[in-house]
C-alpha cells in the first residue's frame, strides 16, 4: 500500500510539474533557458519595446522568487521542479502572465482555470503597473515624435497660442471669404476708370484682365505654400519668404513691402475715411449746417476713434463678423456708384480717345502710371496667409481646402465689382473722369440730379467698409507689437497691455496723416517697391519651396512671371519718381488738404 501511495504521489507530482512548465511558457512571451543544475528551466521575461526599460529578471529582490503553494508546499531547489501551485493570488503572478501582447494563448495547450480573486484597489501597486504604464507611455512618446519628423502632424509653436493672428484656429470657409473679399476690395477699386482715360477700351481692358488672372495665380501659390513643407505652417507672408529667400534675405525683400501694406493702408483709410464722414455730414446736414462745423483733422479724429473702439477685439477671427460688413458695404457701395454713373445722362462732349501728353517719354510715363493702378486695385495677398493661419489644419482636412475654397468666392465677388466700376464709370464719364476716381465724378456731376439720401446712403457704406478695412489691415501690426511682448516676457499680453498697444498704434497711424499729407505723392513709388508682394515673390517662392523640374512649364510660367513682377515694379517707382518731380512734391507738415 505505501508503494503504490508513493507511485502516485511521484506521478501527480509529474503531471503538475508538466502543468506547471506548460503554464510558464505561455506566460512568456520572450522566453529564456537557463541552465539551472544540468537542466533547463523556462523564466518568463515582460514584454518591453525595445530601447524603453530593461528585461523583467526575476531575483532575490523579487517577490516570484520563491512560489507560494498551500500548506504541504516547500520552497524550490535548484535542480528540483517546482509543483503546480493550487491558487495564486492575482498580484503574486509574474507580470507577463497578465499582459503578453506580443504573443497570444495557444488554443492548443490548455491550463486548468483557477478561481477568479475579488478586485481590491490595495493591490494595485507602482510596482504592479510599471512593465505596462511606463513602456506604453514611452512608446506613445516616441510615435508622436516620430510623426511629427516625418510631417503626420504640425508642431505648433507655444508662442502662437498668444497672438492674435493665431490665437483662435476655428475659423471656416466662411470666415476666409469674409476677410478676403474685406481685405481685396476697397477704395483702390474707384480709381480704375482713371487707368482707362489714358489705356482705352481695348488696353484697358486687357491689362485689367491680366492682371486679376495673374493675381489669382499668385494667390493659389500662397495658399498652397502655408504648408508646403510637412509639419510645418507658415503663418506669415515674412515666415515664407524666410524659409524661401533665407533669414536675412526675406527679411531684407518683404519686412518693409508688408509693414507699409498695413500701416501705410491703414493711414491711407484714416485719411478717407475721415473725408468721407465730412462729406456725409454736410450731404445730411445740408445748408441748416452750424457755422463752425468740424474740420478736416477733427474729422479724421473722429474716425480714428472709432477704429480703436473696434480694434479691442482680440484676434482675427472675432472681427469676422467686421469683415462681413466690410464685403456686404464693398459690394454694396460699389455696384450703387457704376450703377448711379450708368443711369444718368452722360456730361455733354465727353470722348474715349486716350489722353495724351506733351511728349513721348510723358505719354510713356503717364501708360505706366494707369498699369500701376490696375496692378494697385488688387490687394490682400500680404493677409493670405494671416487668414489661413486661423483655420485648423490635419493630414485629412489640410487648411488649404477650406481656404482656397473661401478666396474663390471672393475673388469671383471682387472681379463683379472692379470689372464694372472701371468698364461702367470709363463708359459714363470717358475722359472728364477726374483723378480723384468715379466717386468724385459721381458727386461732382451728379450732385444736383441724385436723391440726397443715395448719395449719404453710398458715403455712409464707404465709411464702414473703411473702419472694418482698418481692422484687418491693422491685424498683422497688432500681431508684431504682441510677439515682441511675449518673446521677452514669455507670458502673453495682458488685456490693458494689448489696449495700449492698439490706441498707440491707432494714434501714431493719425499723426503720420495728419503730419505728413504729401505721402500721398509718394504713392506712386512705394506702389511700386511692394507690387512684389503681389506678383513676383509667390512665384520666386513657389520655385525655392516646390523646387520644379527645370525647363517645365510651371519652372518657365514662375520664372517669367516672377521675372516679370519684379520688371514692372522698377518701371512703376521710376515712373512714381517721374511723376514727382515733374508735377513737384510740395512738403507740406500739418496741413492736410
């Protein structure tokens, strides 16, 4: 009887020694064999990625050492199996009996289940939850690392969180096409009838389409160069053209072009504006006007105020709502004056043969003079990139799509406007069209046979398209006063911070109108430094960035037309040099006309 009780103590010990080594290698994902006195013994190792932690070796210190069993059982000598354990507690287990990822449970092999221990919260330890957090975390670490070289996903500057151009990135298609139609449209647009008295009809309008087309082109390339290289955006014209041109360089060719679009467009809209109002005022007032009305500097006070009011909201997008006033006045505003100049009588004896001057080189100067202004009348491509910036962008949904479906909009908006304002206001007034534009032809010729409240109703319009112009042209003067801030503090604007930097701003931008009326001379010339802005750089960019095979036909139409820009601004600002000196620049301070 004892032998045959010993006989089946050995063969049970057997079979749950057998059990036991077939449970441990399907806890093992990654195992290995040691030699453990003359006979190989299977240790489970935990899962880890590679290069993250160190292999889990079980030792003195650890507390699988040693394997509980019941009462009867005994610790495990080398050379020896250990039996099969009757239960083992949920955290005595190896850590890879938990978790094995790299290695699923074999359907062929089965183990016999044990009994399920209730879930208490002290069992789970640091050292429970450390061969699975701290790999998992790491690996989570290194892939978005390793998407973010490879461009899956934009690494976002801290510092934009902080400014108002990229401070809030919810805006739409929507919101593009309400800046870019408030930002390509204005009151360049009412001088376009002036470049037909000297081009005609069929110059005229062939350079007015060339150059929408042309400006088009130049456009799509900004928009698609904001994120030309993966993981990166290119929120600002200057941006671009750094990593196009390198740092010093695009500094040097495009600082000054797109400080003087926004500061110098926001004096020029002061000093319209300021005009306008005065002769709303005296449209409505009429001849029950006080005898000491406001004058000219008070009115461009009054208007400037007005812009600091409406400059406190904080980013590019809250003043969405502003640039949809400023497209629906635009568009407003300008089919009423072609409209109004069309549906009366035209002045007696007017002609369509084109003006010419004294002598060849003058008539030469005065053509380039009307192409400057054709290429004046379209604007905003210094914003482009501004307004795209405030879109959210991934690799499914790129800001692009949103964006140049927002500018085809407006651009289709705009050329229903300039196309006729120029053919319409040419057809009503030909060559007594005066150079101020087709709203002083409209109030100097129609001023007695027009409805008082149309003709207050049109000045009111261009007044509001100017205050919501001044707000997004001022936007990217903002954005570089905050960023110098925030570079040197590291911390954001605070409010009355940010106040101050847009009432002194507004306020410079009155003293420079009122103190320096002849900039208006100097058009011609610093028209022609920044028409690169708009029709040269995008393309010298798209080349740099794009890098197109040479002798192709996008490598020939960049070439040329950046080629071409860069011609056309050197004859403009020799022209605007000529015209100053033949017509004389009278340097007046303080006396606004």
């Amino acid at each position: 009887m004892r032998m045959g009780t010993g006989r089946r103590r050995s063969k049970e010990e057997e079979d749950s020694s057998e059990d036991s080594e077939r449970s441990f290698r399907l806890q093992a994902p990654l195992g290995t064999m040691e030699e453990s006195g003359g006979e190989r013994e299977l240790v489970s190792i935990p899962p880890t990625p590679m290069g993250a932690t160190p292999p889990f070796t079980p030792g003195a210190h650890s507390p699988h050492h040693q394997i509980s069993t019941n009462s009867h059982s005994h610790a495990v000598t080398p050379g020896q199996r250990s039996p099969r354990p009757s239960q083992t507690p949920a955290s005595t287990r190896p850590p890879s009996s938990l978790v094995s990822p790299s290695m699923p449970r074999s359907p062929l092999l089965k183990t016999p289940r044990t009994p399920r221990t209730p879930w208490t919260p002290s069992l789970i330890s640091p050292r429970f939850l450390s061969p699975i957090g701290t790999p998992m975390k790491r690996v989570l670490t290194n892939m978005k690392t390793y998407l973010e070289e490879v461009g899956h996903l934009t690494k976002l500057n801290p510092q934009d969180a902080w400014l108002p151009i990229t401070e809030s990135r919810n805006g739409n298609a929507y919101y593009a096409a309400f800046h870019n139609l408030n930002a390509g449209i204005g009151f360049q647009a009412l001088i376009l009838p002036v470049a037909f008295t000297l081009l005609g009809w069929s110059w005229g309008i062939i350079s007015l389409t060339i150059a929408y087309l042309w400006q088009l082109y130049t456009l799509w390339v900004l928009i698609m160069l904001h994120e030309a290289v993966p993981g990166k955006r290119y929120n600002r014209y200057v941006e671009l053209a750094q990593a196009a041109f390198g740092e010093r360089l695009g500094v040097w060719l495009t600082l000054f072009p797109t400080v003087y679009l926004s500061a110098g467009t926001a004096t020029a809209l002061i000093l319209i504006g300021g005009e306008t109002m005065k002769l709303f005022f005296q449209i409505v007032c009429g001849p029950t006007c006080g005898s000491n009305p406001l004058t000219t500097v008070e009115w461009y006070l009054v208007f400037v105020s007005l812009c600091i009011v409406l400059s406190q909201l904080p980013n590019l997008n809250s003043i969405a709502g502003l640039s949809l006033i400023g497209a629906i006045t635009a568009i407003t505003y300008c089919t009423m004056v072609w409209g109004l100049s069309i549906s009366r009588p035209r002045p007696l004896g007017i002609s369509y043969e084109n003006v010419k001057s004294k002598t060849d080189t003058a008539t030469a100067f005065s053509v380039l003079n009307s192409l400057g202004i054709i290429a004046f009348a379209f604007r905003g491509h210094n914003l482009a990139l501004e307004i795209q910036a405030t879109m959210p962008s991934s690799l499914k949904h790129p800001a692009s799509v949103p964006m140049w479906r927002g500018a085809k909009v407006a651009y289709l908006l705009v050329a229903m406007c300039v196309f006729p304002i120029a053919i319409g206001g040419y057809w009503a007034y030909g060559d007594f069209m005066p150079t101020g534009g087709i709203l002083n032809a409209l109030y100097a010729f129609h001023n007695q046979d027009i409805a008082r409240g149309l003709l207050a109703t049109t000045f009111l319009l261009v007044v509001f398209n100017c205050l919501s112009s001044f707000q997004i042209y001022s936007m990217p003067v903002f954005d570089s006063f905050e960023a110098g801030y925030t570079s040197r503090t590291n911390k954001p604007c605070p409010p009355w911070v940010r106040a101050g930097f847009r009432v002194f701003y507004g306020f410079i931008s009155f003293f420079i109108g009122v103190a320096l009326p002849f900039l208006s001379s100097l058009a011609g010339l610093l028209g022609g430094l920044t028409l690169p802005v708009t029709f040269a750089y995008p393309c010298f960019m798209w080349v740099c960035i794009k890098k197109p095979k040479k002798y192709t036909s996008g490598w020939y139409l960049n070439w040329g037309l950046g080629i071409l820009g860069i011609l056309f601004s050197l004859a403009f600002s020799i022209g605007g040099v000529w015209s100053m000196v033949d017509s004389g620049l009278k340097l007046k301070f303080f006396k606004p006309n």
